[in-house]
C-alpha cells in the first residue's frame, strides 16, 4: 500500500491478491447512520464558493474503502456505485473486509 502522488483524485494504491495496483479512494463515515458519501469537490468558478460536487468514476478509481467510526472497512469497487453520491454500506455487506473490529453492517 502506498499514497497516491498530489493532484490525483484518489489516496492510496494497492495491489490485492497480485491483481496490479488499484487506485483506492479512501472515506470516512463520521456518523452512526452507516451512509457514505462518495463525491467529491471540484473547481467551478459559477458553484458555490467556486465548487461544486462532482462524481468519481472509473477513469478516477478503482476502489472507494469505506471506513466506519467502528473500524468496520468496506472496499467497494467503483463498478458497483459509480454515479451515486451516498451509498447505505449495509446493502454492501459483501464488501466488508473480515476481521475488522467493527461490527458489521447491521445497522443503517
């Protein structure tokens, strides 16, 4: 695993299981609502405060993972959410990276 280099829309690279680097952007639930947002924000010099949301895709990343105020950890491929904004990480159980020490997707 190593950071990602400046001005690029992802945070760290991976290679898992000998598949090549994946570019993996990494997000943060500060909730207990278990939904994850997955945009971004981008220059728009008519947005607000000259920003507006933006969405990733696959030309951007490989991975989002999602991390929980638990330590629960999901990496979720960008094929399965790309186009959204927020997911609910409950319907992406599947995802979830075992032996973390969160307590999985029950909540939400």
């Amino acid at each position: 695993m190593s950071f990602a280099p400046e001005g690029v829309a992802y945070d760290l690279i991976g290679d898992f299981l000998g598949r090549g680097p994946k570019r993996i952007q990494a997000k943060t639930v500060m909730s207990g609502s278990w939904y994850c947002g997955i945009s971004r924000k981008e220059y728009c010099k008519t947005g607000t405060g000259g920003h507006r949301r933006a969405l990733y895709t696959a030309d951007d990343i490989d991975y989002f993972a999602c991390v929980t105020l638990d330590r629960s950890i999901f990496l979720i491929p960008i094929a399965a959410v790309e186009g959204r904004t927020t997911i609910a990480l409950r319907r992406f159980a599947a995802f979830q990276i075992p032996g973390g020490d969160g307590g999985g997707a029950q909540r939400g």
